[in-house]
C-alpha cells in the first residue's frame, strides 16, 4: 500500500483496492517461501553454497557503489543483519545457473500437460 501512495495514488483509491493488493501481496509472499525452500533443497542436494571469495567480491561492490570500503560496509552489513542477504543472493544465482546448464528442453504436443484438454 506504501508503494501505491509513493506512486501518486490517492488514499481513497488505495482503501478502495486494499483487500486485492494484500491477496497478491500475500500469493507474492507465498511463492517467494515455496521458491526458497526449493532452491535451498537443490543447493544442499548438489553442495551448491557461494565461496567465501564471491561474498568477499560481492561486498567490494555492494561497497563501491554505496562509496564505502569494502570492510565498512562488511560491518555494516553485519551489525545490521544483512550478511545473509549478500549470502542468499549469491546463492540464489548459483542455484538458477545450475537449473539452467543442466536443464532439458523438450517439445511437448498442445494439450498433453492439461490432461488431453485445451
């Protein structure tokens, strides 16, 4: 609802579409759960986990485009409970790239995934 009022939409608006934003808010929130515990199963089912060298380069250049130092914003990212954000997020894409390099392609006909229905 924030996000609506920051992008100029009136409050009477935002009340009137309350109950529709926090049903996909909440079906948003769901499929973000499902996607983590997945992709958690794949990285510890094929010992995918970020290098201690890619979180380090990670945070170099989460630092350099704040304008910190790498160690400053470490510590930040520490004292503030984000370490495991730069992890995650790591993470996250190493998962998807193994998805990708060992992913198949299959033509499947019109209407076989449905049971034979269109």
């Amino acid at each position: 609802m924030n996000d609506q009022h920051r992008r100029g939409v009136s409050q009477e608006i935002v009340e009137k579409e309350k109950d529709r934003i926090f049903e996909i808010a909440q079906g948003l929130a769901r499929s973000r759960v499902k996607m983590g515990f997945i992709e958690k199963r794949i990285a510890e089912r094929e010992g995918i986990r970020p290098e201690q060298a890619e979180i380090n380069a990670r945070i170099a250049m989460l630092a350099a485009a704040n304008q910190m130092t790498p160690q400053k914003y470490s510590q930040e990212l520490e004292r503030d409970g984000r370490l495991v954000n730069v992890y995650q997020a790591i993470l996250h894409e190493k998962v998807l790239a193994f998805l990708h390099e060992h992913a198949r392609i299959e033509d499947v006909p019109q209407g076989s995934l449905t049971g034979g229905q269109s």
